[in-house]
C-alpha cells in the first residue's frame, strides 16, 4: 500500500514563515513537520510514500531525495501551480494502483492508521475519512425559545462537540475518475460527489492524535507542545 501525502500548498496563513520554506518543511523540533509525518506513516507499516509538490518543492526534494535515509521510498507528483487539495492529489494518479492513504501535509497524526485501513477493508468504503471529537466553549450565552419567541432556557457558554475532518483518507483508486484534470479542486468537492454517486464514505473516529498546524497560532502551540513532550521545558 501507498501514502500519498500532499506537500504543495503555498502556506500563506503562516507567512512570514513560509517566505522560503514550503509549509511542510517548516521545523517541530529538530524535524520538519513532513519528516514527523513520513515517520509515522513508516510506523504503520506504509514505506512507499508519493508527495505531492509544488511551492518551493526543491526544498523537499532536496531535503528526502528517494527517501532510502528515512527508510522508505519516495517518489514525486508534481504540478506548476495551486490545485486545492483533492487537485494535487490527482497529480498522483498515475502512481497508485490500489486502495492507498492520502493526508494533509500540514498536520501531526498519533492514531491508528494500520485500525483505519483496516475498519476501511472491512467495511468495503470507497472513502474512509479520520474526524477528530472535536469540543469548545462558545463566548455567549445560548438563549432557547419557542415559536413565539418565549424564552425556555438560559445556557451560559455552553460546550459544543463536533466531529471534525482530521485530513487523513483510506481511498480506493476509483476516486481519480471524480477528479478533474489540472484544475482547482477540494477535498470537500471529491467527498460530496463521491456522495452524490452513492459511494459509501466512512468515518474513523478518535478522541486524541492530531494536530493541525494551519496557522501561526497554532503552529507556536503545536512547537511548544512537543518540546514540552520531549522534556526539554
């Protein structure tokens, strides 16, 4: 089996960090974040990885060549310009050949990926998206009414769970056909075609392992998380 693992976006929500360093390669650690991703992609028993590049992408050629250092094989897709994410992943196509993982290369993930695949094979899905149980405190009091506009209840900043998209995929080759060539394309497109097709798109559920590092914020936390997990303050 294969990783697809799409590395092209152009970052921009964390510029000014990513002026010179494609959002993957953007340091946690003494890693970048790619290298965590790749590790654990190896962990789960998948050594056969495809990145998806374009900005900046001699950073990463450079950086992971044929992935032998890393104890993997890498190869390459490449496109000249921004294809949303379900885009960049067609860029891909000519790689795989079987059901395969694609992931955001922007996040940290800690889960099951070898249980994911194979709650995948067991359930026959065409698409098996990871959500994180996803909770937060809303900054407002949440007044319930009736139809009359009669207030019932007072809930003062209540807690809301949802279950959020995580950016890890198992996927059945099938899914290249719903994508157009060369063109601007989102995950969110592909899923709700696939949808609208009658393709069975499970989930794969957990409460803990991820990090999404989709802005400064939250990159400065997802730093300071793991050094403090690796003792060092």
């Amino acid at each position: 089996m294969k990783a697809v693992i799409l590395a092209g976006g152009l970052g921009k929500r964390l510029l000014p960090y990513t002026t010179f360093l494609p959002k993957p390669m953007l340091p946690l650690g003494e890693k970048p974040i790619l290298e965590h991703l790749i590790d654990w992609t190896k962990k789960n028993g998948i050594k056969s990885i495809v990145l998806c590049v374009s900005h900046l992408r001699k950073t990463i050629e450079d950086y992971f060549e044929e992935g032998k250092k890393f104890g993997v094989n890498i190869e390459y897709a490449v496109s000249s310009k921004p294809l949303a994410t379900a885009g960049q992943l067609k860029t891909a196509e000519k790689f795989i050949n079987g059901t395969f993982v694609c992931m955001y290369g922007d996040s940290i993930f800690d889960f099951s990926l070898r249980n994911m695949i194979k709650q995948h094979k067991v359930k026959k899905a065409f698409v098996t998206m990871s959500l994180n149980e996803y909770k937060t405190n809303l900054d407002y009091g949440v007044i319930d009414t009736s139809k009359t506009g009669k207030v019932l209840r007072w809930n003062e900043k209540p807690e809301i769970k949802a279950n959020v998209n995580m950016g890890c995929y198992v996927m059945e080759p099938d899914v290249f056909s719903l994508i157009p060539k060369n063109k601007p394309y989102g995950m969110d497109d592909l899923i709700k075609k696939a949808m609208n097709r009658k393709k069975l798109i499970n989930s794969f559920i957990t409460k803990k392992g991820f990090t999404d590092i989709g802005n400064k914020t939250s990159y400065k936390k997802a730093y300071q998380e793991h050094i403090q997990k690796l003792g060092k303050i």
